[in-house]
C-alpha cells in the first residue's frame, strides 16, 4: 500500500461513523415530517426541509468522498470494495468497521422508505391544498 492508504483507510472510517450520526438526524427529521405531512402544517413542513438540505448535501459528499477512497485504494467503488477493504482491516478494527457499514446501510434503506412515504404524502397534501385553495376561488365555466 502507499504511503497515503494508511489516512484514506482513516477517513473512510471515520466517514462511515460521522454519516451514521447524520443519517440518524435525517430519519428523526423524515419521522417528524411524516407527523407534520399529517398535520397538514406547511410552514413546519418547510422548516423541516430546509433542516434536511444541508444533511442531504453533507451525505451525498462525504458518500462521493467515500467512492473516491475506494477507488484511489485501487478497489471498486461499490459493496464489493468495502468487503475488499474490510477484510483488509486488523480483526479489531474491522469488526467495528462491519457493525458501522451494516448500520450506515439499515440508515439509509430506513430514509428511503421514510423518504417514500413522505413523497406520499407531500403529493396527497399538495393535492389536498391545490383542491382546497380551488373551492375558495370563483370556478368559471368550463368551456366543455
């Protein structure tokens, strides 16, 4: 290995536990938005998005960052070059780093599926505002 893979091997860690923490921040925040798209509270709905941006940004970063490692460490850039690069690791390290990845991984399947519904739900709620907001205003005839 070069003398570099010794720090991307580190950042790649790190990097897995740092996106575990925010995609923990990003369920709690999709879990709050499926309550508010209930609620049919749009300002709270907006606010709630606006807390999602940056994580969303900060992930798909650090994920790109992450396939760079792999690639620079002369593994693929997918679930075949983490195994590579897990059994790589000193037993010790790589059993924490497999816990890690398998719960970076349930993270993100767990905001898919929020991430679903909520898309759902903002449809059936956009669609509910656009009919209420109708009904308040004058119809004109339709021409058919």
């Amino acid at each position: 290995m070069e003398s570099a893979a010794p720090q991307r091997i580190q950042y790649f860690l790190r990097s897995m536990s740092n996106d575990v923490k925010a995609y923990n921040k990003l369920l709690s925040l999709l879990k709050q938005q499926k309550s508010l798209y209930t609620e049919r509270d749009g300002k709270a709905i907006e606010a709630n998005i606006r807390l999602q941006a940056p994580l969303l940004q900060q992930l798909r970063r650090t994920s790109k960052e992450r396939m760079e490692c792999l690639i620079s460490l002369g593994l693929p850039a997918n679930e075949d070059g983490v195994a590579q690069l897990m059994r790589e690791l000193p037993e010790k390290i790589a059993a924490q780093a497999n816990l890690q990845w398998t719960s970076l991984h349930q993270l993100i399947l767990e905001c898919q599926a929020y991430s679903a519904n909520d898309g759902h739900e903002s449809a059936t709620f956009h669609e509910l505002a656009r009919q209420m907001t109708q009904k308040d205003t004058p119809q004109q005839a339709s021409p058919l």
